[in-house]
C-alpha cells in the first residue's frame, strides 16, 4: 500500500526541513559560536598558557571573592525565599498577589541600576557615605556591596521557583502534621523540605549561575580593584580591556564551563524530577 | 488595645491551622524592604534634588537622549528578531522530533546561564573585524562591531530564551482539535497556521518579546565590548550610568535609573493587563 | 450518495484499533456508531472525516474514492467531541470560516458569507449571539455553533464525535430531539458516535454495534434489539436496559 497521506495537522516536509534548518541555524549561530569562541580563544596558544593564565595570583583572587560572594548572597536568598513561599503559599493574606509582584521586582531592573541603588545609599556621597566614613566602614568597593548587589538581582530566583511548587501542592500534609501535633519547624523540616528538595535545587542551580557570574551590577559597586574586589567577570573585563585575550579567554572559559555545568544539571532535573519542580517548566 | 489589633489581623489574614506566620512574613518583609525596597526608593528619590528642571535638564542632554534612544531601540529590534525565530525555535522544539533536540532545548537556556561578561567578550571577537564572522561581513560591507548593529546582535543573544520558553508551553498545551477542525472546514495548511494557530499564540509571543524587551533595555555586560561605546554613536543608555557615577554625578546617574526603572514598571504593568485581558477572553 | 465501508483496519503503534470493518449505509442515513470505550468507533469516525488514514480497506462515498481525498476536500461536516471552537473568533467569525478560506474563486462575497452565517445561527437558534465569544457560551450554545460551521461548508456528510458527551441530561434530550428534526429537514447523511445506548436507539435509523475494532453487528434500532446477533451485543444492551 501506498504511503498514508500528510496528517492535517503535520506541517509539509518541505517546510519541516526549512524550519528546522532556520531554529538549528539560529541556535548555532547566535548561542553555539559564541562559547565555542570562548574555549577556541582559551586554548589558542595551548592549554599550558591557559592554565598559568588561570593560577595567576590575580586571576586566584577573582576565583576565591566570586565564590565567597556566592556563599553569602545564595544561602540567604535561599532562606528568603523559602520563608517568602511558606508564608505566600500556606496562608491566605491580602495583598498576596502584590507582595508576589515585589518579589520578582529585581528581575526586571537593569543590573547596572541594581548597583547604582547601593552606591546612593552606601556611596562617599550616598545616605550614609558620611556615617559610614566616621566609622571607617567600607561597603562600596568592598565585599559587602560585591555582595549586596549579588543578593539584589539574584533575590527572585529561589522564591520564584518555590511559590508556584508549593502553590501546587496545597497545605493538607503539613495541616495533617501539624493535627498529629508535630511542631512547626519539625512539620517544615520532615514534610514540606522531602516535597520541595528538587525544586529548591533548581532554584538554588540558577541563583548561583547567575551570582558568579553577574557583571553590571557587581561592576558599579566594586571599584575594580585587581586582586581585591574584582570578581571572575570582572577580572576578564580588565584582562580583555589590557588586551591579554588569552587570559581573558582563560577565566572567561571557567564561567562558561559553570554555565554548562548549570545548563546539564538543570536539563538533568527537568528529565528527571519533571513533576518535583515547578509547574512553569513542564514542556 | 490587643484585642483591636487582633481583630484588625484578622480581617486582613484567614485564620490557619499552620504555624509560622508571624516569623516568615516578618523575614520576607524585612528582606524585602532592606534589598530591594529601600535601595529602590533611594533611586528614585535622588535626581529630584535638582528639582523637575534639573532633572529634565539632564535628559535632555543630546548624549542621554542618544544613549536611551539607542537602549530602547536596539532592545525593541532584538525583541522583533526574537519574535520572529524564537517562535520558529520553539515550533520546531515542540512540533518536529530529530536527533539533538534535547540538546538543542537545553542550548537555548544558554544565555540566561552564560555571564553576560563571557557572551560580551565572545560576541565581540567573533565581530570583530577579523573575527569568524566579522571578516566575512566585512567583505559583504556589513560592520558590526562598535555599531548599533553590533548591539542588536547582544541584545537578540540575551533575548532568545524568554521568547522560546515563554511560548512552548503553550505550544505544548494547545490541543490539534483546532487544527483538525480547520483543516475539516477546507482551510490550506498555510490558513491553518495563520488564522487559527497563530492568533492563539500572539499573547504568548508578545509577553514573550515583552520580557526579552524589558531584559534588553538594561542590559550591559554582553553589549559594552561589541558596542566599542562611542558616545551619541554606539553606547547604551546603562554606560552613561556608570560613567556619570564615575564623574560622582550622582543625581545625573540616578536620573537616567530612573527613567529606565520606570519603562520597566510600565512593561511589568503592561503585561499584567495583557494577562488580564486575554484571560478575560478564555 | 451511499456509504460503502470495507475491510479497514489500523494499527496504532501496538494494539489494533480496527480490524476489517466493513458496513453500508444507504444514503440520508443517520448512522449511529455504538460501543464501549476503545472499541476503534472514534477511530472509525476520524478515518472517514480524514484525520487518521487506515492502514488497509477502502471507502467509496458519493462515487469518490474517499480515502485518496485529504480532509480539507472531503467537505465532511465534522463535530469535535469538544466542540474544538476557534477561541478567538467570535460565534460568527467561527461559523464562517469555512466559506472564508475557500480559493477566491468559489468564496462568496462578504456580504453572502454574513448572510449565511445569520442564516445557520438561526437554524441552530443562535440568533443574536453572532459578536459573543465561545467562553461566553454555555456548553450546549457551543455544540450548536459547531453544528453550524460544520453545516456552512454545505457538507456532503456530517460526522459528529460524541456529540452529547459534554451536555447534562436535560440539555442532552432537548438537543436529541432537535438533532433529529434538523437531520429530517436537511437529509444528509450523517455519522455519529456514542457510547450511550439509549441516545443511538432513540436518534438512528441504523446502529451499528462494535467491540475491540470489530463491528459485532450492524442492523436497524428494532433488528439489532429484537435479535442480538452475538453474546457481546446481548450482554451490552442488557447491561444498561432500563
């Protein structure tokens, strides 16, 4: 028998295979180009320079205040964002939808704003630049602003992930724990934490890709100051703008690795706990 | 006293059989307010210490007014682009099945886990004059690097996600009924796609290129090394921050932050009756 | 125009979905497929409407060989289980859809295809309600607007999936009623698919039983009541009789 004709709702072959090339082509163009150029560039004079470029003291510097600031600003932005979900999701307050909105406010702030706004307020020149002169406290181009600005346009990615997961799964087991008379912060630890675990991973997963490697934000609070508050992105800025590309490809290659290990851990759990992280990233 | 504000919690909150609220709404509020709120409110508050004409003064500058111009226009160029083959992408993502789709799907996530320094440095040598891409545009009389153009190409890079996964949900959760019955009622393929697939997505695309939009007015680190950042030329409304911060003007910084914070306010609002509307329709 | 069925079997990609179904309806029939769920009448029903294609078997309707036809030229009238209305458009944007995405050539003019749609909302007893929106619609209101585009393409046969799933029991039994009288005005053949006996009995002129892709038994209401032909047909009409 002849073969059965085109379904009506399949597209032409013909048009399949443009389609496809045109997605294939644009992906390859804009996103596929771009990292292979960051390693080709690395590796452009061998791995050995590469290496040295990394261990650089400098380049070790950046290393270590991009995982510092990391370890701050994540595990607080996790806290918040537990406590926003637990106290958005298991009671019923008005003003809800509001306070939602507030949460996933800083996503939609330039990253260069979201440094600025400390500079005003911690600044030579800010609120309590003179205060802060007295007691000879730094914050702007010093670790805490690195990290308050971290924390700023990381802020929603924990809570956003949680609320819609725990929206989804309703109160019925912690109200059943709480009837069997377990306390408040056993009910959260053996009950809500199992049902959450995935998803506060996930959220944790992109809230960090994103504090290591922030840029604009980081850059207006952090003065650039080479082997003490320049962070990895931002020591490939001045390793790039001093026209040391391999270097600068050097480091830059190490947040491309991270971004790839985020990219396979995060695929991993949407194959593999599709149901256990939020609804918004079914598909 | 007690009782008078016992009675007024209980108007605004449902009473619930759960413990903790007191604790986590007082932590939320309270990192709310110290990260984001108060540091947002500082913003808006500084440009008016020049008064609304000192503040108009400032944007009114030709270099301001070049930088936003060129902000919100390339963003809105990259938006369109994206729309465009980002509903490709995800057509072919939800519709076809290949080998390496998976890896293609989790490729378009690649700018939101890619620092932005990375793709900046990235993109520029690839554009640059000698570069893979550069050279080749070059010969064809195309430049693109340290050109307006050089900054569309940033901003599309950055934009692509949201318009794809935005839209392959809903691509997914449309059922074929609606194509099936169109194609029973003598539509083509082609008016199939166009007068009964298409306008069921248009909200979801223009919500989708809406957040590549709001993403891409403030964006700074993938566009200020292909931008090569000549003034009134090639740099964006996001530099002449700094560099107004750099020069201690800070009214002058915050008067542009201003003005972007609220095109972002308007966007988010904008959505938010977008989603009503269409949701009113459903 | 009669319907000739014969031997059609599809496999979907494990179990067989039909296996060698051969029936006739004369035609102006009102054919009614009954039969439990995952008996392959919907399957049947989507075949001959040009949304799945048989793996074996032919069907000849109106002297077309009706199989080597894609759905969009077989001008069968279809009605989705769930209606399937085109959300964005109003009711009449809906109902002349049809018209409107013929070849130029053959499209009425705007001033017809208006005329035609306020014909069929009357027909369907719509009048008035040609600017709302489908969500604006009760269930049965939207069965009608589907019955109505389904009819403007001037059908040649008119397949309807289900028709009444969705419907509470009194709206169902108006509906019934109504469905036949419009079938005695219009003549035209037309297909049906239930699992709900009573409703086949009470609308068809020919029933036609089937049970895991096979046709059990195909006769009028009174033939296939009074004289089960098989111990599957007796045990389903005895299990929800009255």
């Amino acid at each position: 028998m002849k073969k059965p004709p085109r379904r009506s709702t399949e597209d032409h072959p013909l048009v399949r295979v443009v389609l496809s090339i045109v997605a294939i082509g644009f992906i390859g163009l804009f996103l596929v180009l771009p990292l292979t150029m960051v390693f080709s560039q690395a590796l452009s004079r061998g791995l050995g320079v590469t290496l040295a470029a990394i261990e650089e003291p400098d380049a070790l510097a950046a290393v270590r205040l991009t995982l510092l600031a990391a370890a701050i600003a994540v595990p607080l932005n996790a806290l918040f964002g537990i406590s926003a979900s637990w106290a958005i999701t298991k009671f019923d307050f008005r003003g809800k939808g509001f306070l939602t909105t507030l949460i996933d406010l800083p996503f939609s702030v330039s990253p260069v704003v979201s440094g600025l706004i400390y500079v005003l307020i911690f600044g030579l020149q800010g609120w309590l630049g003179p205060t802060l002169r007295e007691w000879d406290i730094k914050v702007i181009f010093a670790l805490p602003g690195i990290v308050l600005a971290t924390m700023f346009v990381t802020f929603p990615f924990i809570a956003r992930e949680l609320i819609p997961l725990m929206t989804d799964q309703g109160r019925e087991e912690e109200e059943a724990a709480a009837s069997l008379g377990a306390s408040g912060l056993r009910t959260f630890l053996r009950i809500t934490l199992p049902n959450i675990k995935w998803g506060l991973l996930y959220g944790v997963l992109l809230c960090n890709a994103r504090a290591m490697g922030e840029f604009g934000a980081v850059s207006v609070v952090s003065g650039h100051i080479r082997g003490l508050t320049n962070t990895m992105p931002l020591h490939v800025e001045v390793l790039y703008n001093d026209y040391q590309f391999v270097g600068a490809f050097a480091v830059a290659s190490l947040l491309a690795l991270l971004a790839i290990v985020t990219l396979t851990l995060k695929s991993f759990l949407e194959w593999h706990f599709a149901e256990e992280i939020a609804a918004a990233h079914h598909h | 006293m007690t009782a008078a504000i016992a009675s007024l919690a209980a108007h605004w909150r449902n009473p619930s059989a759960l413990p903790g609220f007191a604790l986590s709404f007082g932590f939320t509020l309270f990192y709310l307010s110290a990260i984001v709120l108060i540091p947002l409110t500082a913003l808006v508050i500084r440009p008016w210490s020049l008064g609304f004409a000192g503040f108009w003064q400032i944007l009114a500058d030709h270099r301001v007014l070049a930088a936003l111009r060129l902000s919100f226009g390339g963003a809105a160029i990259a938006a369109g682009i994206n729309a465009v083959f980002g509903l490709i992408v995800a057509w072919v993502l939800v519709r076809y099945r290949f080998p390496g789709k998976r890896l293609l799907d989790a490729l378009v996530d690649l700018p939101f886990a890619l620092p932005t320094a990375v793709a900046g440095i990235a993109l520029s040598t690839l554009y640059a004059p000698h570069g893979w891409l550069g050279e080749p545009l070059s010969e064809l009389g195309l430049k693109v690097s340290y050109t307006p153009l050089g900054v569309v190409v940033a901003l599309t890079f950055i934009g692509l996600p949201f318009v794809v996964r935005t839209l392959q949900p809903v691509l997914s959760d449309l059922t074929q009924d609606a194509e099936e019955a169109a194609a029973t009622l003598g539509a083509t393929r082609l008016q199939t796609v166009v007068r009964v697939v298409l306008p069921t997505l248009t909200p979801s695309l223009v919500t989708g290129a809406t957040l590549a939009f709001a993403r891409a007015v403030g964006e700074y680190g993938s566009v200020i090394f292909i931008a090569g950042n000549l003034p009134t030329v090639s740099e964006i409304a996001p530099l002449l921050i700094i560099i107004k911060l750099e020069q201690y003007d800070y009214a002058g910084a915050s008067a542009i932050g201003v003005i972007m914070l609220t095109a972002s306010f308007v966007l988010i609002l904008a959505l938010n009756l977008l989603q009503y509307w269409t949701g009113s329709r459903r | 125009m009669s319907l000739v069925v014969e031997s059609i079997a599809k496999r979907f990609e494990r179990f067989p979905a039909l296996n060698g179904v051969s029936f006739n309806a004369p035609r102006d029939t009102f054919v009614a497929l009954l039969g439990p769920s995952g008996s392959g009448k919907t399957t049947l029903l989507r075949i001959l409407g040009g949304l799945e294609f048989p793996d074996e078997g032919s069907v000849r309707f109106a002297d077309l060989d009706w199989l080597s036809l894609p759905a969009r030229e077989r001008r069968a009238g279809f009605v989705f289980q769930n209606y399937a209305l085109f959300r964005h458009m109003t009711v009449a944007q809906n109902v002349a859809f049809g018209l409107s995405v013929r070849p130029r050539r053959q499209r009425p003019s705007r001033n017809a295809i208006a005329r035609r749609v306020e014909e069929l909302l009357t027909l369907v007893q719509l009048e008035g309600l040609g600017k709302r929106y489908p969500s604006q619609l009760s269930g049965g209101q939207c069965q009608r607007v589907a019955l109505a585009r389904a009819l403007a393409i001037e059908p040649r046969i008119l397949l309807l999936d289900e028709p009444f799933g969705a419907l509470d029991a009194k709206v169902r039994k108006e509906l019934r009623v109504w469905l036949r009288a419009l079938h005695e005005r219009l003549g035209l053949t037309t297909i049906f698919v239930t699992h709900d006996q009573e409703e086949a009995f009470a609308l068809a002129d020919l029933v036609v039983i089937m049970n895991k892709g096979k046709i059990e038994q195909c006769g009028t209401p009174e033939e296939v009541r009074n004289a089960p032909k098989t111990k599957f047909v007796a045990e389903f009409l005895s299990s929800a009789a009255p």
